[in-house]
C-alpha cells in the first residue's frame, strides 16, 4: 500500500488540473459513477455527512445539490492544495459546505459522528486499508453507511482495454494535461495492487460493518461499495 506522505505530495502536484483530466480520462463517465454514490447516499436521508479524500468536492458539491439544506456535508482531506480549491469554489458558488483537513488513518470526527460517510477514489491511496475500514465504521452512527466508489478489477474480456487505456493512455494523456506523467503512471499500479470488488466487500466485513454489498459498472471497471454498521 502507498506511503501517506507521498499519496499527499502527488495530489498536492496535480491539484490544479485533477478534476479537469478526470472527466477526460474517463470520457465523461466519472459524472455518472459519482452521481449513482449520491443518489445511494441520498437513500439514507442523512442529517449529517462526511464526504473523506474529498479532494476538491466533486462528491460533496454534488451531495449539497442533491441533500436538504438542513444536511450538514463536509469535505475533509489530507492534501491542503485540493482543499484549498474547494473551499474557493464552495464560496464563489456560495454554497455551504465545510473542508477540513483529516487523514482517514485518523479522522478528527467524534465516534459516530456522521450518519453517512462517503468516499470516492481514496481507499485505494489509503496507507494501512484495514485500518481506514475500521476508521470509517468508527466515525459511523449504528445504523449509519459508509458508500464507497473505487476502481476496482474488470471482467477478463474488458481486461486488455482496461489495461491500454490505465497503463498506456491515461498517463500520456493525463501527463499532458497536468504536467505530472508520473502522477498517473500511479493509477495503474493502484489498481493493480488492490482487491476486486468482492475483495473489498469482506474486508469491510472483516472491519465490523454488519452488512456489506456492491454493485459494479463498466464491466467491473468502477464499484460502488454500502457497508452498513
Ligand atoms: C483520486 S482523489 C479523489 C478526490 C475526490 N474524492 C473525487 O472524487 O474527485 C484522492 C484524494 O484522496 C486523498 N487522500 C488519499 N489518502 C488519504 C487519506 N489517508 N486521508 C485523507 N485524504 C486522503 C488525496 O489527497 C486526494 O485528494
């Protein structure tokens, strides 16, 4: 698993342009995968929610649109420079929404603080993954859930698209529009070293949470994670 320090630094160089190669690196389809993590989400009726590894706020942005303004959402992350952008557009759009600076390894919420946690694209860069679970399930009201989209393994068939396009494409591609061709060399070798949905699904089991399930999207590319406390 990566070092948190150095997670921290290559998102601190890419801050500026990640939401922009996101949407060009996943032809648009990241929107649809982070908009069904709001609309799960959005079942539960929370009151009060943390969006973790929220980067610049894509996901907490479009949880405030989605949520009632009487839903408390904040982002929290542990790279300042992808904060420091969402709190610039949280108040050029005037929208209210908290980012506070948290490490998943240690978060500074109370014991069952929240009543839905999410997170996108951040177990993956976590350091110690069975300590982040317990941590998320920590900071979960009993009858809380945790959601959870990740890269995740694609069916065998899709497997050699899938590699081109992470091992080959996306680094030049995505080296030309940040700058940082070693930044997105990394997302290869992530989703490589990590476990495939139903992997993840009994390691959050093993970290507590009574229920857990996942559904799956671009032929196994992409999942989104419920694990219930
Ligand atoms: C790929 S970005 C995802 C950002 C956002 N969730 C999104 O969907 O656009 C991963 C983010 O996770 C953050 N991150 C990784 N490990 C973390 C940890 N242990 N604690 C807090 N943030 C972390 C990084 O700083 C980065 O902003």
């Amino acid at each position: 698993m990566p070092e948190g320090s150095a997670v921290q630094r290559l998102f601190a160089g890419i801050a500026s342009r990640y939401d922009l190669a996101n949407r060009v690196l996943s032809l648009g389809l990241c929107v649809g995968w982070r908009d069904r993590l709001v609309a799960a989400t959005q079942t539960t009726r929370p009151t009060k929610v943390a969006d973790l590894a929220t980067g610049s706020g894509d996901v907490a942005f479009a949880l405030r649109a989605a949520l009632p303004a009487s839903t408390t959402i904040t982002g929290y992350d542990f790279c300042e420079p992808m904060l420091a952008l969402g709190r610039r557009r949280a108040a050029k759009e005037k929208v209210a929404l908290e980012f506070q600076p948290g490490d998943c390894m240690r978060l500074p919420i109370a014991d069952e603080g929240c009543d839905a946690v999410t997170i996108a694209y951040g177990v993956r860069n976590f350091e110690d993954r069975a300590r982040g679970l317990r941590e998320l399930r920590r900071v979960t009201k009993p009858g809380g859930s945790v959601f959870i989209l990740e890269f995740s393994k694609p069916a065998a068939w899709f497997a050699p698209f899938h590699f081109m396009h992470v091992r080959l494409i996306s680094p030049i591609l995505a080296g030309l529009l940040t700058g940082d061709f070693a930044a997105y060399r990394y997302l290869g070798t992530s989703i490589a070293g990590f476990p495939d949905a139903a992997g993840l699904t009994q390691e959050l089991k093993n970290a507590g949470f009574s229920e857990a399930s996942h559904e799956s999207m671009l032929f196994g590319t992409v999942a989104l994670h419920r694990a219930k406390k």
